[in-house]
C-alpha cells in the first residue's frame, strides 16, 4: 500500500427529491472519503445509511446533487477511468438467460479485446472463481454463491486496478460468504486497490485496512480497525478448575478488577501483575486456558459510533 | 424555391457541417462502433433464447397459411386478398411486436438492474441506447423477413394450384408484395425509435399506450392535416397540427393499398418516406440518448 490516493469523494451530497417530497430525502449528506493504492477499504453502515448510494455516484449511474468524486485523478464520464476499475453489483445482476462463459465474452468484449484474448481470459477468470465445471450453467439456473462468483468474474474482466465491490456476500450462507471473502483475500493479494461496501462486519473484519462507519448518509467515524477499536482496554484470563474461595484469594491481587466464572479480569497496565496471578491460580489447582488483550470488535466499534452520533444530534 | 433544391442545399449543409466538425465526432463514432454492435448482438442473442418471438411468428405464420383456404373467391380476388390480409398481418404484427420490444427494451434493463455492469464498462449511455435500438431493428428485421417469406410462399402454391384453371386471374404480384412489405419495415423502424425515445422518459405501461397511440394518429396522418384545416377552435387546430408535425407519418409507407389493387406503385414517394423517416430516426434517437444521459439509473 502507498500514500497515492486512487479514489478521491469531496463534500458529496446527494437528494432524492419527487413531486412528493420536494424538499427531498437526503440519502448521502457532506462525505468525504479517499482511497489508497493497494488498500482495502470498507464503507459499512446499516441499511439505508447511503452505501450503495455513494458507489453509484463513484460509477456515475446516477449524479451527485453537490460535490466531486475523482478516480486516478479523473472524472468517471472519462471513458479511460473505467478501463481501470471493475465493478460488482448487489445481488448480481447479469443476463439470465445466457451461462458464465458466455457473459464473461460478452463483458470483455466491451473492452475491446479480440476473441482469442476473451477465450483466454474466460478460461482465466472461471477457473479463479471456481465456475470452470460450471461454465454452461445459465445463470438463472445458478445458485446465488454461483451468481456472486460470476458476477465477480465479470469484474475482473480488465484486470481492474480498482475494484468496487456492492456487499458482495449478501445472501450467501456461510461456506459461500467464506468462498467470497478468501476471494478477495486473494484480489488483495494480487495488489488491487478494493472499496467494500457491506454490512457483514465479520467480513470486513477480516479483509480490510480501513473502515468508514457511514450513518445517515455521512462517515462517523473512520479508520484502520486499530484505531477505530482503540488499544486492548483489559487483559483476560480464561481459567477453570478455580473454585469460589480460590477466586476470591484472586481478585484480591493486585490489578484484578474482578473474577467471575472462572474468567479472570486485569486492567491493561497490569502485565507486571499477570505472572503472580497466574502462579495464584496454580497453587490453587485451578488451569489456565487462555490469556489475551481483547479489543473492541468492529462490531462494538460500529454500536458505538451509530449511538455517539445519535446522541450528538439529539 | 422548389422542396427538391431545399432539400438539396440542406443535404449539402449538413455534409458540410458533418465534414468540418469530423474531429468531434469521428472518434466518439469510431469507439461507439464495436460497443453499439456487442449491445446489439446480446439483445438479439438474449430475444432468441426468451422464445416469445419465435412464439408470435409461428402464430402469423399459421394465420398466413390459413389465409389459402378461402377458395370460394375467384382466383382473382384470392390473390387480392391473399396480398392485403398477408401484408396487414405483417403490418400489425410487426407493429405490436416493435411497441411490446422497444417499450421493455431499456425499462427491463434499469428494473432488473443488468445494466449496472454495463454503465460501470467503457460504453456511453448513448452507445447503449444505440446497441438497443439496433438490436431490436435486426430482431424485427428477422420477424419481417420470415412473414414476408411465408407470404410470398402463399402466394407461389397458390399461383401454381389455380394458374392452369380456366381464365385464372391469380397474379401474386411479388415485387408489390416485397416492397410493400419492406416500406412496412421501414415503418417500425421509425416507430421503434420513437418507443425507444418515450421508454428513456416514461414508465412502461404510459410507453405502450402512447405508442398505440402514436401508430394510430401515424396512420391517419392525411386525416389529421385535414381536421387540422377544418378545425373549429384555434387550439383544436395548434393541437391537430402539432401531432401532424411531431407524429411520424407512417401511412407514407403504407403501399398495402396500391400493392393489392394491382395500382401503380411510386418508388419514389417510398425513397421520400424513407429519407423524412431516417431523419426523424436520427432525431428521435439523439433524443433518447440525452435523455438517457441525464437519467438516475
């Protein structure tokens, strides 16, 4: 990853205005983001929050009402940007009637390469998305981890330098949302520079560099997961085989700040501390299962920021 | 002036303005090509596997042949018949299946949302609005093609069953019947256009009635000009002739009439209906490409 910005959003607004409601519904309000070469950056926030609002600004399906977007510097209306970037959609929409070799030839055509490069590439991109044995298959006749691969492949067909993903795993059960995320685990590897939008936080958990927390329409707070989550605020000591009075000669060691079902809490200053407690819990013939620094889940991170800028606005 | 030098001197504008200007435009149109053609390709590809079109011909198909077996006319006024009811059926047929086509055509693409994938590639909205269009002139084309094929088969059985019957006045009248039938083509082409122009704008359902509409009023243009000459009302009169004028005129290419009463056909007047309707195309497809410009998908 380096300093060069590869997405750039400035002061984006956007409202929904009808007949109806001419004053209008504000779905993005005031953002601003940037994107790095080589990082994998998340935009997640609850339904309606403008995620999927602001990637269609980004691609130019629809227009901002104020501010910019640049991508590499550019306009999306240049035509050359969108030689560089790919683009998943939410819930994959392609043509159904046609199978995956047949729709990745005909999204490579767009791009201008000729019939022995598109062979080539189909064969590619089918076999890094798993749909080689699968290939005739007519898409509506595949299932939705098919249909999320294909749509993926049809993504990639350019080789994108920048990859906008829409909640690529919506919908999939388990094993396909873990077959997706190892996906882009490996587009991550192979150096693309990947917006995520999503609201499955595990996943964004595990991919990501940094994260923006969109709410209302705007980022509430933004970052890498370390800094979002903050340090470790406690050490924890996991144990078993410590009884009650056991647990008391514990918690009155110096840094525990409490023992409960056999879970032992220190404050995070405490490593000085930790070896005298854990020899207590020996001599106590209790066992010691596990010790670690937990720190706030992107999931406690997200609860916190929505409730913040709730009470900021109240 | 005569119409023909005015027509002259505004050919020769626009060539002029076409050849000055080329630096503008030649590039856009040397990319839009290899776009508007896999657009069009995959919408003709995407109709043949939906199966309702082969459907829908079959059905005239059926209807043309049924045609033959009205033999208690004359051979005379079979043949007359035969030409008229055929080039009807492949007039409204086409019609129906040009409106029921375009108005779904780029609709169908923004509600199942495929066309996400495609805006966010290197291809202009107006290259799409084109591939569309294209598309759905050569799925017509193909339509158009086989019923005036079945009907033209009609019609060569039909000559060599009554032509060694006494005084047999069958006459098929093949190149009235194929130049009917093409000026016909023509005729949904503009239509078509004209669809593709409303759907950029407006729901389907308004796109389909509108069309019916517009086929309607496009058919009695000649009627419209003259209630507009007659009109009581100042409005009724603006009214009448706004439609005369935004309305494209399809009963020029309407030779149903000449070709089955044997009447003399003018290929001139068919060359002037095609030149007024290709620019009108042109027209109306700049439109719906602006439109569709500024259109939130």
């Amino acid at each position: 990853m380096n300093d060069e910005i590869v997405l750039q959003v400035e002061g984006l607004t956007k409202i929904y205005r009808s007949l109806f409601t001419p004053v209008g519904v504000k779905a993005v309000d005031n953002l601003n983001l940037s994107v790095r070469r080589g990082e994998t950056y998340s935009i997640v926030g609850p339904n309606g929050s403008g995620k999927t609002t602001t990637l269609k600004i980004i691609l130019g399906l629809i227009f901002p009402t104020a501010g910019s977007t640049t991508i590499f510097g550019s306009s999306i209306a240049d035509l050359s940007v969108r030689d560089r970037i790919g683009f998943l959609p939410e819930d994959a929409y392609l043509y159904d009637v046609f199978n995956g070799e047949e729709l990745l030839d005909f999204y490579a055509g767009l791009f201008g390469y000729p019939r022995s490069r598109r062979r080539q590439l189909v064969d590619e991109l089918l076999t890094l998305v798993g749909m080689q044995a699968n290939r005739k298959v007519p898409f509506r006749e595949c299932s939705k981890g098919m249909r999320q691969r294909l749509a993926l492949a049809q993504a990639l067909v350019n080789d994108p330098e920048l990859l906008i993903l829409d909640e690529p795993t919506s919908g999939l059960d388990p094993a396909g949302r873990h077959q997706m995320t190892r996906l882009i685990l490996e587009l991550k590897k192979r150096g693309k520079t990947i917006l995520l939008c999503s609201h499955f936080l595990a996943e964004v958990e595990e991919v990501c560099d940094r994260v923006g927390i969109m709410y209302r329409g705007g980022v509430v707070a933004e970052g890498s997961l370390s800094e979002l989550a903050g340090e470790p605020t406690e050490i924890i000591v996991t144990t078993s085989g410590v009884g009650e009075a056991q647990a008391a000669v514990i918690a009155a060691q110096p840094g525990v700040l409490s023992v409960s079902d056999g879970v032992v809490r220190m404050t995070k200053e405490s490593g000085d501390q930790l070896w005298p407690v854990l020899e207590t819990i020996h001599q106590a013939g209790g066992r010691v299962v596990e010790v670690s620094r937990p720190r706030p889940s992107l999931q406690d991170v997200f609860v916190r920021a929505i409730r913040q800028d709730t009470v900021e606005e109240a | 002036m005569t119409p023909q030098l005015i027509s002259l001197i505004g050919a020769v504008v626009v060539v002029v303005t076409l050849a000055l200007t080329r630096r503008v435009w030649a590039p856009a149109i040397v990319h839009a090509i290899p776009s508007v053609w896999r657009i069009a390709k995959i919408t003709v590809a995407e109709a043949r596997r939906r199966r309702v079109l082969q459907a829908v011909v079959v059905l005239v198909v059926l209807i043309l042949f049924s045609m033959t077996f009205f033999s208690y006319l004359s051979p005379g006024e079979q043949s007359r018949m035969l030409i008229n009811g055929g080039l009807s059926a492949i007039t409204v047929f086409g019609i129906l299946l040009a409106i029921f086509l375009a108005a779904f055509l780029i609709p169908q693409e923004l509600e199942t949302r495929t066309v996400y994938a495609i805006l966010a590639k290197p291809v202009k909205r107006f290259e799409f609005v084109l591939g569309k269009y294209v598309g759905a002139l050569i799925i017509l084309a193909i339509i158009v093609a086989v019923m005036t094929a079945v009907l033209v088969l009609v019609l060569v059985l039909q000559d060599a069953m009554v032509k060694d019957l006494p005084d047999s006045t069958f006459n098929p009248n093949l190149e009235g019947v194929l130049f009917a039938a093409l000026m016909n083509y023509f005729a949904i082409a503009v239509l078509t256009g004209l669809i593709m122009l409303i759907s950029t704008v407006s729901s389907t359902t308004m796109t389909v009635i509108s069309s019916f509409i517009i086929w309607a009023v496009g058919s009695l243009q000649s009627t419209i000009h003259d209630l507009a000459e007659h009109a009581d009302t100042a409005a009724t009169k603006l009214l009448l002739q706004v439609l005369y004028v935004v309305v494209p005129k399809l009963e020029n290419f309407d030779f149903r009439n000449e070709v089955s009463n044997y009447l003399h056909v003018s290929y001139m007047s068919g060359w002037d209906a095609l030149l007024q309707g290709l620019g009108y195309t042109i027209v109306v497809l700049i439109l719906a490409s602006i439109f569709f410009n500024d259109r939130q998908v």
